[in-house]
C-alpha cells in the first residue's frame, strides 16, 4: 500500500472504532504494528494529528531531493500524491 492507501486505512479504522482511535493517539508505533505494519522503523518518528470541526492540518511532505530539476507539471503530479516513494510497511 502506498501512503494514501494507508492513510485511508487508519482513518476508517479510527472513525468506526473509538478504541482504536485512542490508542493511536497514545501510541502509534504500537497501534500500527498490531494493524500490520510489522517493518515500521523505530527511527521514524509518527505524529497522529486530528482535524477538528473548522480547523484544516496541511502536511507539508519533504519535496523530492531533485526539485530543482523538475517540470512543473512532475512537481504537480508529485504533491498530489502520483509517485510517492512513501510506501507502507506492511
């Protein structure tokens, strides 16, 4: 799965289970790895952020180390999520 598949998981999850949702957020390491995600680094650190009602968290992503030498149209494809490196760990 990539990021936004994952993502999509977890919320839908977190929506139709309270419990869940609670875990997360007191330890998302933990909760991701009893989801599945066994290869999860202990290096990367999970920040679980809920947007509230009226609020908007934009996730700025670290752009890709090639930036520079992009065409709009690449950089485009790339911010909405078209050929994310970013993949799961399942």
């Amino acid at each position: 799965m990539n990021r936004y598949e994952t993502e999509e998981k977890i919320n839908l999850k977190a929506w139709k289970d309270p419990e869940f949702k609670k875990k997360l957020q007191a330890d998302p390491h933990a909760t991701l790895k009893e989801l599945g995600m066994k290869n999860l680094p202990a290096s990367i650190k999970v920040k679980v952020v809920e947007e509230q009602k009226n609020e908007w968290c934009i996730v700025l992503h670290v752009p890709p180390a090639n930036v520079q030498n992009l065409s709009e149209e690449e950089l485009k494809k790339i911010s909405a999520g078209a050929g994310v490196g970013w993949v799961c760990c399942t």
